[in-house]
C-alpha cells in the first residue's frame, strides 16, 4: 500500500480516536470529579461522613474499574444501542469509553483531593466556611495540580482503550490497525498506526506534566494559604497580650 492510500484512512482514524478520546475525557471528568471528591467527604472523619453511602460508592467504582474494556463493551452493547442506536463506530465507542473512564479517574481524584493538608480545611470551617466553600475554595484549588495530574493519565488510558475498541469495530486507529495491519497483513501501515499512538501519548504527557508544573509554580508563588493568613492575622493580638502582661 502507497503513501497516498494510506493518507486519508490515517487521517480519518486519527480524527475518529480524537473525537472518542475527547468526549469520553470529558464525559469522565464530570462524571469521576463529583464522584472521587463524594468518596473523600463521605469517608470516616469527612466532611459529609457517611458510612453506607462511601461504601456503595466505593464498591461501584471498584467494579467498574475492575472490569476489563473489551468485556465492559460487549455488557454495555445494549445500553450502547439504546443511547446511540449503533454498537459500531466511534459513536457507540464513546458509551463504554466514557463508563469506563469514570470510575479511573474517579479514584485519581479520590486520591489527589485526600493529599490535600486537612491544615486548610480547618482554618477555612474556623472561618464560617460551609462544605461548598471548602470544596471550591480549597479542595479543588489546592488539588488542581494533581488534578491535571489525572486527567492527563485518563487520557492516555482512554487512547488505549479506544485502540482497544477498534478490535470490534469501534473505529480509529485501532479499527485501522487491526482491518489493514493484521487482516491484510499491510504491516507498513500497521508500525506507522503504532508510531502515530506513540507520538499522541508521548505530546499528550507532556503538555499535561508542563500544565501540572505551571499550575504548582503558580500555587507556590501565590503566598501563604489560608491557614497561613489565618495566623499572621492571629500574631498581633498575641503581641497585645504579652505587651499587657
């Protein structure tokens, strides 16, 4: 196979895969954000503690991220159907794509938020702080790096899923590689399907490790946190007192 008939099935691979990766990134991210800072809060000493409620859901994430990908497609296929009327292409990829990126990153963000100095959240409830407060003002901003974080290797993770997909027809590059590379032994369009996946995961890493360092750079610039506020205002009073004993 030529350079130019090869040309446009990259081409239209590479957009199916970005246009999977990227819907399913998103859908995963509002789906798994609420749902890892939800752990963190219902957990014993939480915010929201709930024993029952962090055990259901934790149990929910263990399985679904317990669960292969090519068997979550073939359980979803009828949910895939019913929401895309299709279990073929890149459309019906995005479902199991999405489904099974939520719980990942779930558990990432479980993880970042819990590193988080629990320092800051005390000083933000000695402030009249209520739960809301405390998740937007200090959990996610004091997070976000690791965030970035996480987002970055969910990414990478669904790249590799949606590879994955194309072995039953779920489109992209994977689709490509399998029809061309393996059923037609093009094996020159095969090791060039392999580059291209290397060379998105290699550009793909790397902006989200440069956004993770600029994003922590800028947080150590910003001052002290609120904590830190906190007791420089507590300072002066303490001067007063001594100077009056």
């Amino acid at each position: 196979m030529t350079w130019s008939e090869m040309q446009p099935l990259l081409e239209q691979a590479c957009t199916e895969t970005l246009i999977m990766v990227g819907w399913s990134t998103l859908i995963a991210v509002v789906g798994g954000l609420p749902l890892g800072i939800l752990l963190v809060l219902t957990d014993r000493g939480g915010l929201l503690q709930n024993t029952v409620v962090n055990k259901v859901i934790g149990q929910i994430v263990n399985i679904g991220r317990s669960l292969p990908f090519i068997i979550l497609m073939v359980a979803l296929m009828n949910f895939t159907r019913w929401v895309t009327g299709t279990t073929i292409g890149s459309e019906a990829a995005i479902v199991p794509l999405a489904i099974g990126g939520i719980p990942f990153f779930a558990r990432l963000v479980e993880t970042a938020v819990r590193e988080v100095d629990h320092g800051l959240v005390e000083a933000v409830q000695a402030m009249g702080g209520n739960t809301w407060t405390i998740v937007r003002k200090v959990l996610v901003p004091e997070a976000l790096p690791s965030l970035i974080a996480s987002t970055t290797t969910t990414v990478i993770a669904l790249v590799g899923y949606s590879a994955m997909a194309g072995t039953v027809g779920g489109g992209g590059l994977g689709d490509l590689a399998v029809r061309y590379g393996y059923q037609r032994f093009e094996t020159g369009l095969m090791w060039i399907t392999v580059a291209i996946l290397a060379v998105v995961i290699s550009l793909i890493q790397f902006a989200g490790d440069f956004a993770a360092r600029a994003l922590h750079h800028r947080g150590a610039r910003s001052g002290p946190g609120p904590k830190l506020r906190l007791l420089k205002g507590e300072k002066p009073a303490t001067a007063e007192v001594g100077k009056a004993a």
